[in-house]
C-alpha cells in the first residue's frame, strides 16, 4: 500500500475481561485497518505535506468503572 506505520499502545495494564477481550476484537481490528486504509496518507504525501512516518494508536484507559478503548490514527 506504499505506507509506513507505527502502532503505539498505550495503556496496556489495563485489565478486560477474557470474553470481553474477545468480543472487541473484530470491532478494534476493523477500526485499525480503516485508520490505514483512510486515515493514513502514503508515504510520498506525507513526505511532500512534511509529515513524518504515519502512526495509529490504540489507548485504552478506565474512568471510574467503565474502560474506554480509543483508537486513533495522524493522517
């Protein structure tokens, strides 16, 4: 696809439950992969905007009792 891509996670202590772990895996994977398909710019645009490699990340974090699973990407 012509694009380099870090992958930064953060907030990897953060504890799910195993099932639950399960059930956002489809939905996290489709996330991931729109923000290279659309959100990420190949590698000669982002050289000739002057950005540097692309990066996507994944942060998950709890407020309270909920846990909050954001997936974002710089394009």
């Amino acid at each position: 696809h012509g694009k380099t891509v870090n992958l930064k996670l953060v907030g990897t202590q953060v504890m799910v439950d195993k099932a639950l772990a399960e059930k956002l895996y489809d939905p996290l994977l489709h996330l991931v992969r729109n923000a290279f398909d659309h959100g990420i710019e190949s590698d000669s645009d982002r050289q000739t905007q002057g950005k540097p490699i692309g990066e996507i990340e994944i942060r998950a974090y709890q407020q309270g009792n909920r846990t909050f699973v954001e997936v974002s990407d710089d394009g």
